[in-house]
C-alpha cells in the first residue's frame, strides 16, 4: 500500500470538491482547479476528507496511487492557499520591472529580456526580488524554473537568478586552483 495514497486528504471551510465523470473539480477562495482522475484510481469524498483508493494491484494502478493523491492534494492547497516561489538577481546592475503581464529583466546580456508572465500566475517584483505565485503548483514552479533559465547562477561568482534559499557552491578560479606561481 502506498504511504502517501493511503492518507486522507482533509478539505479545508471554504473548499468544494466535484467529482463527476472522471474529473474532479476543487473551487475555493483562489479559484478553481479541474484535473482528470486517473482510471486505475477511484476518488470517493466522506466526510469532509478525499480519500483516495487503487482499482487493483498492478503495477500502474501502484504507481498512480500516491501521484493521484498528491495533485488533489497540491489542488486543495492551491484553491485554498496558493502557492508561491521566490527567485532572486545577484549580480551588479541586473534588475527587473513588470510591465502589464511582461516581467522584463537585464541580467547582463547586450539586451533587456522579456518574459510574458501566462495566465493563472502572478509575479510580483520588490527591487532585486521576484515572487511568482499562483494556484496551480506545476505551473507556478515551472514559471519559475523559466525564469531561472534566463540567466542560471555561475559557479565562479554566484551571478544570475537563483531561488531564495538556493547554495551555489563556488568553485576556485585559475589563480587559485594552479597555486598562483607564475
């Protein structure tokens, strides 16, 4: 039995869950979700909680136990919460400014780069700090690990976009790695 399928998910005041025709539906404050249950899955809602179980023991049944317990999971806690990831510019003179729903960044090319920010995110810019959030977890992340493909951080200096809590770890340079004799 799956450790994380077999726990219940607890629907929070304030969520509604929908499962009909092998979609299951969540709405609350942030919005609304919708994703397709998978057939090896069955869905059931019982009081107030989601309880996920597999149709059989074969293989893909296990496998989608757990991945079918944490979307729903993740989409109970986007409707209700949300999701956010921060990215930060280190490196002298990179910045970025929204303009409309375009994050737009120098990060030391020969040009400004422009990013349009897709619909159901929202990014948010304090000086040399982005905060992308969002409802949905996969698109939030991958919104973020975009961006963070701009300009990835170098081992040399640790310039680029990095996530908040994210270690670069250094690398020594020429004159350090021969010994400096010359």
């Amino acid at each position: 039995m799956s450790r994380i399928g077999k726990q219940p998910i607890d629907i929070p005041t304030g969520v509604s869950v929908d499962i009909k025709d092998g979609v299951a539906t969540v709405r609350g404050a942030n919005g609304e979700l919708k994703n397709t249950i998978n057939p090896n899955t069955t869905v059931k809602l019982e009081d107030n909680q989601l309880i996920v179980t597999r149709n059989d023991d074969s293989k893909p049944a296990r496998s989608a136990h757990g991945l079918q317990r944490s979307l729903l999971a993740n989409m109970v806690q986007g409707v209700s919460e949300g999701f956010k990831k921060v990215l930060e510019l280190h490196g002298v003179g990179f910045r970025a400014q929204m303009q409309g729903a375009t994050l737009k960044l120098s990060v030391g090319y020969s040009h400004d780069v422009e990013f349009e920010i897709p619909e159901g995110t929202k990014a948010e810019v304090d000086g040399t700090t982005i905060t992308i959030s969002g409802t949905d977890k996969q698109l939030v992340g991958q919104v973020a690990a975009r961006i963070r493909e701009v300009r990835k951080p170098e081992p040399y200096k640790g310039k680029g976009i990095r996530y908040q809590d994210e270690y670069i770890i250094r690398k020594a340079g020429k004159a350090a790695a021969t010994g400096g004799s010359a």
